[in-house]
C-alpha cells in the first residue's frame, strides 16, 4: 500500500454553506449555538475541554431530556439509543457526519502547538447537512476566509466592557475575582494565602478531573468563596461570576517551552471578567510586572494580531508498514496558512514503539499498523515520559494482538493500584491521571472483553477519587466559617451569637473562639486578616454581653475571685486582671486584662471590683501588717520598731533591733503585742503571717516591687512551708529573700523556720538557767551555763546532729568537745545530788542515756583535738583500739545575757555590721574562731572569772552580773509575755 498524495488546499470544502461567528469572550456565541441546534432536527457540536462539554450537555438535557442528547469525550460516553443531538470535545468528534447541524467552538485553538491540527482538521473537513457554525475569536476571520473561500463571518460585540484596574497585592483582590497562574504549586500557593486572609478559593485547573472541577466551580458560584484560583482554563468558554481577573503569572509552558503569554491569550483570560451587561476588570498582582499601555488598549478594545496560520497534520494515513505510517504522519502542510504540526503525543509513542524488538515484529500488516496507531492516540493523564507512556502502550497493543483484548488481570492490576482515596492532593491527581488512562481503555470499541464492566468500575472509581480531591481542595483552601462569617458581616446581617456555660463563642453555628471574663480569644489555627474578621464578627455580637457580664462580675461575692502565684486575679476562672507593683509594697496596682470592646461604665464598674476585692483579699490575709502599717496611736520608739517590721514585711532578727527593744517598756511591749508581734529570742516578728497564703501574698508583693519574680526560687519556699517542713536543706540557686518571705531564716546549709527557732530558745532556756540544787536537771542541762543537745531539739527542725551543730554556730553559741566518758559522769552526779535531794521525778532520763552513743559519733576526732582544751583533750588512741569522740557543750556566746542571740559573725567583741546573711554564711568560721580564742581564755582558772564569764581586768562588773537598780517608777507587767515567766523563775532560784 502506497501513500496517496495529499488533496491541495483549492480541493478542500468550499466555505459556502459554514458560518463563522466570531468575537471576544462574553458575547454569547455558545448560548448561540446551542440555539441553533436545538432548531434543527440533529446536530453535534465541540467543546475545546471536557468540562465546558459536561456545562453544555447539562444545559442541553434539561431542554430536550437526556434521551436525546449524548455526551462523548475520550473517558466518558453517554449514548442514548435514537440520541438527536450531540455534545462532544473537539478531539472526539468524528471527521464525517449525517447530522443537520455542526459547531466548533473555540476554533482560534487551531494555531496551538498540541492540539491544534485536531482543530484545524475539524474544521476543513466536518459539515453539518444543513447549517455548520464555527465560533471563536476575531483574530480567526482572515484565515478563515483564506482557508474557507465563500464563508460567511458575523461579528459579535462584546455585552460589557472591560477595564485595566492596574497592579494589586493578592490580598488586596475585590471579592469575585479570579487568579490566574500556570504552575500546581503556585495556584496552591495563592489558595492557602487566600484561605489564610479571606476565607478560602475555589481551584480550578486543567489537571483535575471534570467532576471535580465542576465541584470546585461550584463551590465559587455558590458563593461560599470569593475568590478562584485557576489556570488559563477558565478562558476556554467557562461561564463564571468574576467581576475581575488577575495575572499571578504572564509566562507558560506549552507543551514545549516557557513562553510569554501573546496578547490574545490574555485577552481570552482576562474576557472572563464581567458577565453579560456587567462591567470587568482585569490586572496584574505584584508578582508580574504591570501592563503595558499598548497591552492594556488592545485587550480593552479586542484587537489582536490576526491568525496566520493554523496547524496541520494530515488525516490520510499509509498503514502499509510502520515505516510507510511514518512517512506519511511527516507529509508537509498542503498549502498557504498551514504548517505541518510537531510532533504530539501519539507519534512520539509511535517512534519508540517502532524501535521496540517485541512490539515492531507484531504490526506485520495494515490492519495490525493501523491497530498501533489506535492504540498510540491513548492520551498522556498522568505526563510522564514519553518512554515510559510508550510502554503502557506496548502492553496493550501487545494484549489486543496476542489475546484480541487488553489481559483482564492487567486491567485490574492497574485499576487496583488507583482505587484509593488515601493520600493528599498530589496523591489523589496522580490517581485520577491513572484512572483516567483505564477510563479512556475502556471506551474503546473492542479493547476489552467486558467493556460495560469497565466503563462502570472505572466512572466509580473516578468518581470517588474526585469527590476525595474536592474534598481535600476544600478543607486545605477554603475556611467555609470564616467565608460565611465575612459574608455575613459584608450583607451587614445581626449575626447569631452563643456563649456555652465554658465560655465557647458559637456564631452563626461555627465555633470562633472563646471568651475567658473580658477578653475573647480566637481559635488558634486562625491568624491574619483571617482572625481580624472573625474577631469582628464575634465582638459585633457579643456587645451585648460585654455589658450583662460587667454587671455580674461587679455583684460577685470575695469568694469568687482568686489571686494567682504569677499575680493574675481570676474571676470564676477566667483571667480578669494582672497586679503589678504600686507606690507601697502593701498596696499594688491591678491592670485589666480585658478588650478595647469593655469601655465605659462597664469597665469602671470591672476596675472598681477589681480594686475592692485586692484591697481586701491584702486586708485579710496580712492583717496583722497592714494593722501596724496604720497604727497612729504608737509613738516613739515603738512606732519606729513598727515601721521597720512593716517594711522588713513582718520578719526582724532581734540582733538587728536590740537597742530598740531593750528602749521598750512594758506598757509599748503589750501594745505591739495587741497587733499580733511576738518578742523572741531570735527574731522579732509577726506568727500570724508564717502560713503559707499569706506567705504566699508577701513573696508576690516583694516579687512585684523589686521585679523577681523570674528569678529562681520564685513560689517554690512557699510550697515548702506549705507542705509542713520545719527546715529544708537551701538551694544555693535560690534568691535567699524567698526563705525570709517564707519565715524562714537562712542557718548554715540549712533553712529553719523562725517559729519553729523559738521552740528552740524554749528547749534552751530552762537548760541555761537551771543551776545545780535548784530543782530537777532539764534534759538539756549540762552544768548550769552550758547544754547539750537531745533528741527533742533536733525532732523539731527536723534536723540531724551535724546540721544541728551548724544551726547552733549560726545561732552565735560555742561548743566545747569533752569526752563523752566524763560528760556522762558529771550528769550522773549532777542527778545523783538531786536524787539525794528530792525523788526522781516519773520519766527522768538516766544521764547514761542522754550521753549514749549518739553523742559518741558527733564529733570528729580531729575537730576534739584541736578545740578541746588541753587538760580535757582525749588520750592518743593506741592501735588496738580507737579514740572515742567527745561530746559538743554549747554555751551562749558573750553578751548573751544582755538577750543578745547573735547569728552572725563576733569580732573584736562586737557583733558584724551590714548584711545579715552573709554574717550567717560565714557562721562556721566565726564560730570556730569564737571557740579558739574562749578556749586559750579558759586556761586563766580564777582569773576574774564569775559564773563562767571573765570579767576584763576585774576592773569592771561581770558581763552577766546583775546591773545596778535604776529608780523607776512602778511598772505592770505583762503576764503574758514569756519574760515575765523567766523573771518569776530567776526570783524563785534567788529564794
């Protein structure tokens, strides 16, 4: 078989019985020709996509019933039986007809680089009987008239105009615009941005399937998005609501190359805006550079260059051979205005095929040439290489030879591996391109042995991968709350609004957000413009609100507030105010948290609360403070104490006041008692506020003033002293202010609670002013001016013998280490003269038992051997047997009768000025300097000494010796006060 020379051009139809109506978009050209089908008794028309032929088909269906009219594309055919008309994509319909009536719609898609010889071919060579109607752009009419000598050419107007309306950030874009890009990722890129700061986009591209994007259009034309974001395939006859279309991006790629888009193109594109007698507007965003004023006035006036020539491929195909097939599918163009197309889809399948050892050998004859070339028209969906799209078809060719059908165990291979809607958008569209391959498989005549079975499973399966993907567009780029809200609040509608009993803020049925006391917080995946146009909607419907709550909250008992560690005042729960320091520790201020929609009286009233319940939740829990604070009846010297403990915030060690209390007599002692301060031998200080809220509030108000609280330590002595402990090993991390705001005083390693200090001044006490013969030995007494420690001193602070030790050396006492052997022989002759002198009273403990091992194991030898006085110092231990430790005595160290308890350094007599905790950190080293100097002092026996205090060159009255009586004035004691206890005592020992 040879190839038969090609007709010349003078030999193609006549143009006398073809009508080309030609013009801009929105001039109603395809409502024509739908017009005139109808009219006639048969017809077919072709639509330039599969979508626009679904849109024309269902408007079709709806006049004459789907009985009558078919839809054929490449993947989808629906053919009534008797179906009197036709609706098609141009590459589907037939090169000859019997029809009455034929339209071509789009034809200026002639010149385009894939597919225009499909429409060049349609358009030389299909005619209707009675009418033929080919529709598109002005720029068609002088080919048209050079190829088609005797057509006749209507010119229709466009029914709106169209304006540039310039250069427009994306997020500037009028609603009912549509965006224009050529790339997946950026028309993505441009829906998330649009979702982000108005709601949400529609996505329309050439890629998705027909159902889904008649979804997607959908969702535009309803409304329920204003904006769409598409490719150039909404210039191909979509009927859309856009009042303005704007160019995201003016380059494309065609198949071929990256290329500028031609004016008319964006002409095309930009026709989509304005519809009917409606007015458009077209633009660029700020990623494209704007038009220019020769651009701009060409696509306002619709004058474009002209069409020169249309692409052209024969249709007249040699099957001899593969070769002789090729030969021909090369044939140049017949004439003037046609060129030979480059090579599409299916002839670069058909070159690789030919090279193929497996497939070449089978097409040994026409009708088997001609079956590959059948099989090479299977479109590219998925646009993937050219070799491996060669090799899909090599395996249906190779089936439909060897088997006269595609193998079914292939086919449901294949379709097995798309029936999954699992995935994300990019996973769905490859599916889809898949499926949409076996879809086209199966429309074929005679390529598969159930066909009917296939058609159905692979529309199922299409269908529900679509409906997955439209799905999936929706939820990633389009916020329907947020678009309902916007377009609720641009109708200027009273929206809806609930608040559930939590707080949850319901508008129009689409949760928002909620509202914590007076101030409404959006859902947190909201932000942008986005949360700016929920916020609105939310506070233009909740004004109401606002103003009932303000009035609950200013009617709420004390009860339901409550004033947080961090300072946050809470109401029910909900964060009201914030305290922050004031001009006085004692009287904070509180800022509200509350939104700019508050204003008013209903914020005064909020303030006034606010202000109320601070005032007496301070009142309250720091009673006895603030009752000093506002004492004006004291005066003097008692003032000025008070004063100081208001500022101290309640806690001051007696060292630093002594003078100022041995000033006060017994009339100011029971006045300042009265407000709650109690004397004690180490501190001076206010037990009512050592519990842990009102400890809490103290650290809080400290932490405001001085701006602490992000240093470490903040709240956590507190939890301390909440959880019931007496004393706590110190972290050196921790600011040492939180353990005084706590009531703790910082002793050594370890922090002792002040309280819990004076139980121990009441264990030492009776200890020190016991004297031998005076009545029954407390277990701590040693010999009348020094104790021991016992096990009730330490079950107290919680503490062990070694940190007892430290305790007592910050506490300002001295120890002396004496062998426990003699320790325990003088206790058991000090109780031994008491037994002689009155029975033992029930439960004494033996002296053995109060210098029991535990005693042994307090001291270490080498600390005996060096404090120890010489004559008391242990013998060297032999090897056979170890030296048993001594036995710490304490003592008071000097001017401890004078009830000065000193925690800090002594030196050169005197007790260490300024800070008072680093006098306590360097405890141990004054205390064993303390201990070195008395020990040389205690080797001067008779020496001035009196009751175990030297007197300095016997010039001057013991440290301790009784002062010379002053003539006062009768004075009443306080018999409440424990001085008064020790005063009776010290006269009971004197009888």
């Amino acid at each position: 078989m040879t190839v038969m020379p090609m007709p010349e051009i003078s030999r193609f139809p006549t143009g006398r019985d073809v009508t080309a109506v030609l013009g801009p978009t929105n001039t109603g050209k395809t409502h024509l020709a739908i017009e005139r089908m109808l009219a006639h008794r048969s017809g077919i028309i072709g639509l330039p996509l599969r979508l626009l032929a679904r849109e024309v088909y269902n408007k079709i269906a709806e006049r004459v019933g789907t009985a009558n009219v078919a839809l054929i594309t490449g993947e989808e055919k629906i053919s009534p039986p008797g179906a009197a008309y036709a609706v098609c994509t141009v590459e589907a319909m037939p090169r000859q007809t019997d029809m009455d009536f034929v339209a071509i719609d789009e034809v200026q898609l002639a010149n385009d680089l894939e597919r225009g010889h499909i429409f060049t071919d349609r358009i030389l060579h299909l005619r209707g009987r009675q009418e033929t109607l080919l529709l598109g752009a002005a720029t068609m009419r002088a080919i048209l008239e050079k190829l088609l000598p005797g057509i006749s050419v209507v010119t229709r107007p466009r029914l709106s105009n169209l304006h540039y309306a310039g250069s427009k950030k994306i997020t500037r874009l009028p609603p009912r615009s549509a965006i224009v890009a050529f790339a997946a990722d950026e028309v993505y890129a441009i829906a998330e941005l649009i979702r982000r700061q108005s709601g949400g986009a529609a996505v329309v591209m050439g890629t998705l399937s027909p159902r889904t994007r008649n979804a997607q259009v959908e969702l535009y034309q309803s409304g329920d998005v204003d904006y769409l974001v598409a490719t150039d395939a909404i210039g191909m006859g979509l009927n859309l609501d856009v009042n303005h279309v704007a160019f995201a991006q003016d380059r494309k790629f065609d198949g071929y190359q990256f290329r500028d888009l031609s004016p008319a193109e964006i002409g095309q594109i930009a026709g989509r805006a304005g519809r009917h007698l409606r007015d458009g507007t077209f633009g660029v965003t700020g990623q494209v550079a704007a038009f220019s004023e020769p651009l701009v006035q060409k696509v306002e006036s619709h004058t474009f260059d002209p069409v020169r020539i249309l692409q052209w491929r024969t249709a007249n195909f040699d099957f001899s051979s593969i070769d002789a097939l090729k030969r021909s599918i090369d044939t140049p163009a017949p004439g003037e205005g046609l060129t030979r197309a480059l090579p599409a889809v299916d002839q670069q399948a058909l070159e690789f095929l030919s090279r193929d050892p497996d497939v070449a050998p089978l097409a040994s004859g026409p009708e088997r040439v001609a079956l590959l070339w059948d099989a090479c028209s299977l479109p590219d969906y998925r646009k993937i290489a050219p070799a491996q799209h060669a090799d899909i078809i090599a395996t249906i060719y190779t089936d439909l030879v060897e088997r006269g059908h595609v193998n079914e165990n292939y086919m449901a291979e294949e379709v097995r591996r798309a029936d999954s809607t699992d995935g994300d958008i990019d996973a769905l569209s490859r599916r889809i391109a898949q499926i949409r391959t076996w879809t086209f498989v199966s429309h074929r005549p005679g390529w598969l042995a159930d066909q009917a079975h296939w058609q159905e499973k692979t529309r199922e399966i299409e269908d529900r991968l679509s409906d997955a993907l439209h799905e999936r567009l929706t939820k990633r780029f389009v916020d329907r709350r947020t678009s309902v809200l916007m377009r609720r609040l641009r109708e200027n509608t009273m929206l809806e609004a609930e608040i559930s009993p939590t707080g949850d803020v319901i508008v129009e049925g689409h949760h928002v957000g909620r509202l914590d006391g007076f101030r409404f917080t959006a859902d947190a995946h909201d932000d942008g413009s986005d949360a700016k146009a929920i916020r609105s909607a939310a506070q233009k419907a909740l004004a109401a609100e606002f103003e009932s709550r303000a009035e609950r909250f200013a009617a709420s008992a004390n009860g339901d507030f409550a004033l947080a560690s961090d300072g946050t005042l809470r109401w029910i729960g909900a964060p009201i105010a914030t305290v922050v320091a004031g001009e006085q520790p004692l009287r904070p201020r509180a800022v509200l948290l509350a939104d700019e929609q508050l204003t008013g009286p209903a914020r005064d009233k909020v303030a006034a609360r606010v202000d109320r319940f601070l005032a007496h939740h301070i009142e309250t829990l720091l009673k006895p403070l603030v009752d000093l604070s506002g004492a004006d009846a004291l005066t003097g010297i008692t003032k000025g104490l008070a004063f100081r403990l208001v500022e101290n915030f309640g806690i001051l060690q007696r060292r630093e006041v002594a003078e100022e209390v041995r000033g006060l007599d017994q009339e100011s002692r029971a006045a300042l008692r009265r407000l709650g301060v109690r004397f004690g031998a180490y501190h001076v200080f206010l037990p009512a506020l050592l519990k842990p809220a009102p400890a809490g509030l103290l650290t809080l108000l400290w932490a405001l003033k001085e701006d602490a609280k992000d240093r470490p330590g903040y709240g956590d002595v507190v939890q301390v002293l909440a959880a019931g402990r007496t004393s706590v090993v110190t972290d050196p991390g921790f600011d040492p202010m939180f353990y005084k705001l706590a009531g703790y005083r910082l002793l050594g390693r370890r922090a002792v609670r002040i309280d819990i200090l004076e139980r121990l001044a009441d264990l030492i006490r009776p200890a020190l002013a016991w004297k031998p013969g005076s009545g029954p030995r407390p277990d701590a007494a040693y010999d009348g001016s020094r104790f021991i420690v016992v096990p009730a001193m330490m079950s107290i602070l919680g503490a062990t013998p070694d940190d007892m030790e430290e305790i007592l050396k910050s506490l300002g006492y001295r120890q002396e280490p004496l062998e426990a052997a003699a320790v325990a022989a003088k206790l058991a002759e000090l109780d031994a003269v008491q037994k002689d002198a009155a029975p033992a009273a029930a439960g004494n403990v033996p002296a053995a038992e109060t210098v029991g091992p535990m005693w042994a194991d307090w001291v270490r030898p080498s600390e005996a051997a060096v404090e120890a006085p010489a004559a008391e110092r242990p013998a060297p231990a032999t090897d056979a047997e170890e030296a048993p430790k001594p036995v710490l005595v304490w003592k008071p160290a000097r001017f401890e009768g004078r009830g000065n308890h000193r925690g800090g350094q002594e030196r050169r007599g005197r007790p260490e000025r300024g800070n008072a905790a680093a006098g306590e950190r360097n405890a141990d080293q004054a205390a064993k300097g303390r201990n070195e100097r008395n020990n040389r002092k205690d080797n001067f026996q008779g020496k001035g000494k009196q009751d175990g205090n030297r007197n300095r060159g016997g010039s001057k009255p013991p440290m301790t010796a009784k002062r010379p009586e002053r003539q006062e004035r009768p004075v009443k004691i306080d018999m409440d006060s424990p001085f008064a206890k020790l005063l009776a005592l010290k006269e009971q020992m004197k009888k």
